[in-house]
C-alpha cells in the first residue's frame, strides 16, 4: 500500500482524486487543506491533516493546487519529505518554468488529461456528456518523468489512470512537450482561437442573425470542418471556402503567431501562468 498526501484535497480536482483513490485497497490517502477547504473535508466526512504530519508519512505527495501555487507548496513540501518520494504536478507549466526545487532525493512526475475527445464512440448520453473527464468518458492522458527512476513513472502513470480513468491512451513524453501542448497548443493557441470564433457569432447575432439560427449554423459546420481539417472523413473544403480562408488568415492573424511555441516564448508564457 502507498501512502499519497493529497494538497488541495477539498478543490475540484482534489475532490475527484480523493474520490477516484481512497477506497482503492493500493493507497491510503491523507487530505491537506487550509482555510475554508478544511470545513469542505470534515462536511465530506474526511479528516483534515497538516503538511508537517503528513508529508513525513507520503510515498508521493499529489498536488492538486492551482499553477500559481505549485511552486511555493513544493518548496513546502520536499523539505519535509523522506528520500525517494514521488511528488506528482497535474500541469507542466510550474516544472517548466523551473518552480520546483532543487532536490536530489525526491522525484518529480507531471501528469495532465486530455479531456474526453470530440469524435468518440461513447453510447450513454451522460458520457458523451461528460466533457471534462469525470470519469464517465475516455480520455488521454500525457505524462513526463522530469526527475526520477522508471518505478517512480510507473507509479506516477498508475496512479494518473487511477485518477483520470477510464483511459483511452496514456503518451509519454518530456516535459517541454507537455508545455508544448499546454499553454502553448490547447490555450494560447485553440482556446484564444475558439475565443474568438465565439466572439464572431456574438457579432453575428450582433448584426441581425437569429440567435437559435446562428448558433445551429455555426455548430453544424464546426462539426463538419472539424471532420475535414482532422482527417475524420474523407472531404475537402470547397473552392469557396479556401479562398475564404486565404483572405481572411493574413486579417485574423499575424505573420510570426507560431512564435508561442518557441521555447523563450514557452517559458516566458509559463513564467506568467504560475506567478510572474
């Protein structure tokens, strides 16, 4: 049995480690919280423990903390830690940044979900409701050991399945290619995209477009160029619509927008999320 100190046990994703992991007979799971999240844990019917009665116990401490605080809760935490301990991020934009600690002794294992895909073959509506991940759907999950043995990424991705499971495909990779995917693929690029994708259907309707009419338009042809750009049917736009596309690419974006991949741009981006 491993013994996990789980930070930020009363928050969302806290909540749903917590759930997916303490009555698993593989893990004994001891919840740290502070403030108001302590009341959360003892209303769940958990006890709440302090990190200095915790840590000492841990064979891996599991932060579920938000990205600002990652760094300032692991400097914390290693100190107070045994030699050998897995210490578990669910985001690469704090190890990334370098806000983790100097330490020899300690192993650092990154994890994210995916988040259940757009083309799926789930069957139960409340699956393929389920968009997050709650696990209800499938999912992929991405995972990095930045310092460590391969039993430590063993358990890491174990206990990753445990959490983020039913797992559809789970990717090894490095943690520069995790920050790769995330901030720099699924939000500086898709999210600020889809921002403003929204942003032009509010301005649709803005200019007389039925608001029921525009969103019905706009979500069928997602759907339909989803499938063409991502090679899920076997189509291609018309003469139209590349040409609409031509035109608009040099008025919608700037020439160097790839740049949010380079690495200094990367590491300037993950310097921001996790505290300036």
């Amino acid at each position: 049995m491993k013994t996990i100190a789980l930070f930020g046990a009363a928050g969302s994703m806290g909540t749903r480690a917590s759930n997916a992991l303490r009555n698993d007979p593989a893990y004994r799971v001891l919840h740290i919280e502070s403030g108001p999240g302590v009341q959360k844990l003892r209303d769940r019917g958990l006890t709440p423990m302090s990190k200095e009665d915790a840590c000492p116990q841990a064979d891996v401490v599991l932060l579920t903390v938000p990205d600002e605080v990652i760094g300032p809760v692991a400097h914390q935490v290693v100190p107070l830690v045994k030699p050998g301990t897995l210490l578990i991020c669910l985001d690469a934009a704090a190890p990334y940044a370098g806000r983790l600690p100097k330490h020899g002794d300690v192993a650092f294992f990154v994890t994210h979900p995916a988040h259940p895909p757009v083309f799926n073959d789930e069957q139960a509506m409340d699956a393929r409701r389920d968009f997050f991940g709650s696990g209800l759907a499938k999912q992929a999950i991405v995972s990095a050991l930045m310092q460590g043995t391969e039993d430590d990424y063993r358990l890491g991705e174990e206990i990753s399945r445990k959490m983020f499971g039913p797992i559809l495909r789970s990717h090894r990779m490095t943690v520069e290619q995790m920050a790769v995917l995330e901030p720099a693929l699924s939000e500086s690029v898709a999210a600020t995209c889809l921002s403003a994708i929204r942003e032009g259907l509010d301005e649709a309707v803005a200019r007389g477009v039925p608001p029921q009419a525009a969103r019905d338009f706009l979500m069928g042809h997602l759907n339909v160029e989803l499938a063409i750009l991502f090679n899920e049917i076997d189509w291609k736009f018309s003469a139209g619509c590349r040409q609409a596309i031509d035109e608009a690419k040099p008025v919608l974006f700037r020439p160097d927008w790839k740049r949010v991949f380079d690495p200094a741009e990367l590491a300037a981006s993950c310097r921001r999320i996790t505290g300036g």
